[in-house]
C-alpha cells in the first residue's frame, strides 16, 4: 500500500467536485434551451442558442440580464422561469460550490506531513493514543527518538504542527514501517485496537524481522494470539493499573513502607501519602520536623495533584499530600509513622472495589492474592460482585460497610462518576481513604480537589510501563508518578551543587551519586561533580526533559 497521494477524504473531495461540476453544466444547458424555446413560444421572439445561455448564465451568477430582460419581464410565464432559474443558480455556485472549493483550498494551504523518517535507534509508535503521547514523555525524557506512524492524516499534521516527531502512513502497511526506518528502530509499538496490533506487528516482522515489537492489548485473552503474530512482549495496561490500585491501597492504609525504590544498598526513594490526622498533617514543611526527626530529605511534593520540587519551607502539608522523600529505610520507616492517622492506621475492615471491569477485576486478585479482605461494588450482578449497586448511591456504600473499611478503591470507566463516587465517600465516611482510577489526566486534579486520597491515570500507567518494557529496564516503579533516572551531564562537570542550582533550573534533584563504583548519598551543597559522575536525578518528566535539555 501507498503512503503517498492524496488522503481518502480529499479523494472523496475531489471526485464530488467532478460529479457536481457535471450536474451543473447540464442544468445550465438545459436551462438554456427551455429559455430559447420558452422565448419564442411566449413572446414570438427568436434568439441564439448562444444567446439563451448567456442570459442563464447571467441569471446564475447574478450579474445581470442585459438587453433581453425588457423583451419577457411582462411575461409571467418566463419571469417564473426566471426565478427558478435564479434559485438554482444560488443553490448551485453559493451553497453548493464553496462545499467543493474550500476543502480543496484549505488543503493547499496545509503543510504535509513526512512520510519517512532517516532515524536510527529510535522507537517507532504505530498510532497515536493519551498512552503513546505518556510513551513520548518518557523517551524525551531519557533523551531517546522516536517517530509516531499515524494514518488519519489530520491527526498527523496536528502532531506534526505540535513538534512531534511523525510520518503519515498505514501502520498495517509494511511501506509505512520501512519508511519510517523500522529496520533501525529499538523497537516498534503497537498500540491500536487488539484486532488491529495484530496486523501491525505482522507487517512488523516483515519490515524489520530482527526488530524488537511490543504490543498493547485491552483484552487479556489476545495475548496468546498476539504472541502467536510474532510480538516479543505483550503489554495490558489495565491489569497494571489494577494491580497498582490495589498496591497503593493497601500500602497506603498499612504501616509497612511500599512502593519505595531502591537505588543502592540501603538508599532510597518513595512516594508519600499523608493521611488526614496524621503528626504532619497541617503543619509547614518547615515546622514539620521530618529532616530533624527522621533524617530523610523532602525532594518534591505533589498538593492536590500539583507537583512541586523543592516545596517551599511555609508550604502546608494537608490530607492529600503525597511527599516525594529520600533516605535510608530505616529514615523512612521513620517518616511512615509521621504520615500515618492512628484512626485509619487500626482499620480492620475490608477494601472496598468499586467497579468490576479489567481493572477491578485485577485489582480484586491482587488483594485476594495479599490476603486482604475486600468488597466488590458493581452495577451488574455477575460472579465475583458482592453488592450489586450504584457507588454513587450513599446507601450502596453504607451497605458495602464504608465506615469501617480500610479504604475505597474506586476502579471506573468513568471519571465524572469517580468524581461524583469520591464526593459520595468522603462525605458518608471522610475517614475512609478513596484511591482513584483516572481515564484521563485531566481528570486527576478534579479527583484530588474531590477528596481522593491517591489517583493514577491509566495513560500515565500505562506510558511508564511501555517505557519499562521498549527500554528494558525499570527506572521506577510503574505506578510511581516521579521518574528516577542516571546520566551524566557534562555541563555540570567541574561545578558544586550549589553553582549548578539545579533545583531552580529545572525542579529536578541530583539524590546521589554514583563514582568509581560507589554511590554517594550525603551529597550537600559543597559536593563538585566530576568527569565520571553518574548523576541519580528525580522529578516527572517534562522536568526530567528540561534537566537533560540544559545540561546533558
């Protein structure tokens, strides 16, 4: 297949404007020869063909009529003829035509997308989706190219007058893979509906036979098929997503420290959340006493949705701060108990599931697989549902035992009903921890605002995992929403910490070090880096971008 000419809409455009160019020239013939016989039946009158269609042409393009006008305007017969003629000539060259001409017009003025790409070493993203667009983030981050096979030729020049890296082309087409270079690529992801990845990476191994390919599945039971079609590794996002709802869930209302980092012996790095009533709920970071008590580092803070890195000293920790905090296990077993709420910390209830699809389904296992006791909440009575209701009904969750349970876990595919569920849950029992499932990144900030406790976006989930996956190599957790990554910055050779002033710059923190083989963590201000220095640097993505930008 061709992944050059026209697009199948401007084709469709083109031979329209043929069809109607046609019809119109036949009207104004015939109109031409009614108005030549009417003229002479009418008014004993005799004139040209030439001159018959003159006059209707006149009449369609309302220019005027000439000398013929006074010869027939006493005639009813001919003036009715006249509006007709009239009214088909404005439906046909001012309604009609400009349907025709502007899309061809407009198509004109546009910039093409490419169609091949001269990358090497890159990942080659077969569609564009919000996962793939997390995907992007990632590899920008890490400073690796890509190039997104895009068919809809509209959405390609969007992403192409966004700065992304695109060509315009079939993914199923092995034309369109070779033109965007598979065979050099890292990898080639498949990320479109099952039936269609399917075919994507067939075309794959024909493009690029010994390329790596990673597939996207919604449905688990593809899997095999898709393994089976030639794909290396197969990707669900919603099982991940799932199973880390309900690990947020439980370790967040647990006393043990989860979803921490290692990233050398006995260092490292995790996420947070203070929960309402807690010692530090309420307090400034200064006044907090988490460096003086712990000896752990506060890098970065999300508050209420919203990451900041350094927080400033007067920013005030309420229940829906999630610290962004490094140090020895020991440190940050320490700070654990600073976060935790004696009220929630003795909560013996069960985890309440609202939502049995992919998600809720994974999640539902992956508390059964932990032995932690949970209630299943969904509208439809099928096997594994325990109360068949509406979350969003108050009494739903009274009946599923809100008020005692450890914490609500909300796995639905809808955010506007998770927001109106989250609204529900806090009000019947504000006590009662919500972890939130998030279709769409914009959502998150309204859930936050609503009261949930912890939320993660499946794109973001599913992007970080892909990253994972196309790199081979895990530089933190998936369902972590700060990223840890090693580099070297040369810029920064040869300049203390301070000098560098990373923080400021770019909102990213140097956390270690890594020389001759050791890793450095009591790293302070004084601290010079050297030629050789692996830099261990956190933050989210775009600043991780920003980092690599200025001084990779």
């Amino acid at each position: 297949m061709s992944i050059s000419g026209d697009g199948p809409g401007l084709s469709k455009t083109k031979r329209n404007l043929g069809r109607y160019l046609a019809a119109a020239a036949t009207a104004i013939l015939l109109y031409a020869i009614v108005y030549q016989w009417a003229l002479g039946y009418f008014t004993n009158e005799t004139t040209t063909f030439l001159q018959a269609l003159h006059v209707v042409v006149e009449t369609f393009t309302t220019t005027g009529y000439g000398e013929q006008a006074g010869v027939w305007e006493e005639t009813p017969p001919l003036l009715a003829l006249s509006i007709v003629m009239q009214l088909t000539g404005v439906v046909t060259v001012f309604l009609a035509l400009p349907l025709f001409l502007v899309p061809l017009v407009e198509d004109a003025l546009r910039t093409d997308p490419p169609t091949s790409s001269a990358l090497a070493e890159h990942v080659v993203i077969c569609t564009f989706t919000p996962r793939g667009d997390a995907l992007v983030d990632e590899l920008e981050s890490m400073d690796v190219p890509y190039v997104i096979v895009e068919a809809d030729r509209d959405v390609a020049e969007e992403l192409y007058a966004e700065d992304y890296t695109v060509v315009h082309g079939e993914p199923e087409s092995v034309e369109a893979l070779e033109a965007a270079n598979a065979s050099e690529a890292l990898t080639i992801v498949a990320d479109d509906d099952d039936e269609t990845n399917a075919s994507i990476i067939l075309a794959a191994k024909q493009a690029a036979p010994d390329c790596r390919v990673v597939s996207l599945i919604e449905d688990p039971h593809v899997a095999d098929y898709h393994r089976y079609a030639g794909a290396d590794a197969v990707v669900s996002p919603r099982r991940l997503l799932g199973e880390s709802l309900a690990g947020k869930a439980t370790t967040s209302v647990s006393t043990e420290l989860g979803d921490a980092v290692e990233i050398g012996e006995d260092f490292e790095v995790a996420e947070m959340l203070v929960q309402r009533g807690s010692p530090v709920e309420g307090k400034r970071i200064a006044d907090s006493g988490i460096a003086d008590l712990t000896g752990a580092n506060v890098i970065g803070a999300w508050f209420s949705g919203e990451f900041v890195s350094p927080p400033a000293p007067d920013a005030v920790i309420d229940e829906h701060t999630i610290l962004l905090v490094v140090g020895r296990e020991k440190q940050l077993e320490q700070l654990r108990e600073l976060t935790l709420s004696s009220a929630r910390r003795f909560r013996r209830g069960a985890i309440l599931i609202a939502g049995y699809g992919e998600v809720g389904s994974t999640a539902a296992e992956t508390l059964a697989g932990a032995g932690v006791p949970h209630v299943v909440i969904d509208l439809e009575d099928k096997p594994g549902v325990d109360i068949v209701g509406d979350v969003t009904d108050p009494q739903t969750l009274i009946e599923a035992g809100v008020k005692e349970a450890r914490g609500v876990l909300l796995a639905l595919n809808d955010d506007t009903t998770a927001v109106f569920a989250t609204l529900v849950s806090e009000r019947v029992s504000e006590e009662t921890e919500v972890i939130a499932r998030a279709n769409e990144t914009e959502s998150i900030a309204k859930l936050y605002r609503a009261g949930a406790d912890y939320v993660l976006a499946l794109s973001t989930v599913a992007g970080r995992m892909l990253a994972s996956t196309v790199l081979d190599e895990e530089v933190i957790a998936p369902q972590s929403q700060i990223e840890l990554v090693r580099t070297h910055a040369e810029k920064l050779v040869g300049k203390t910490l301070a000098e560098a002033d990373v923080r400021a710059k770019t909102n990213c923190t140097i956390i270690a070090v890594k020389r001759d083989g050791s890793l450095l963590t009591e790293i302070g201000p004084d601290f010079r880096i050297g030629v050789d220095d692996e830099l261990i640097v956190a933050g989210i993505d775009q600043d991780i971008y920003r980092f690599n930008e200025q001084f990779g």
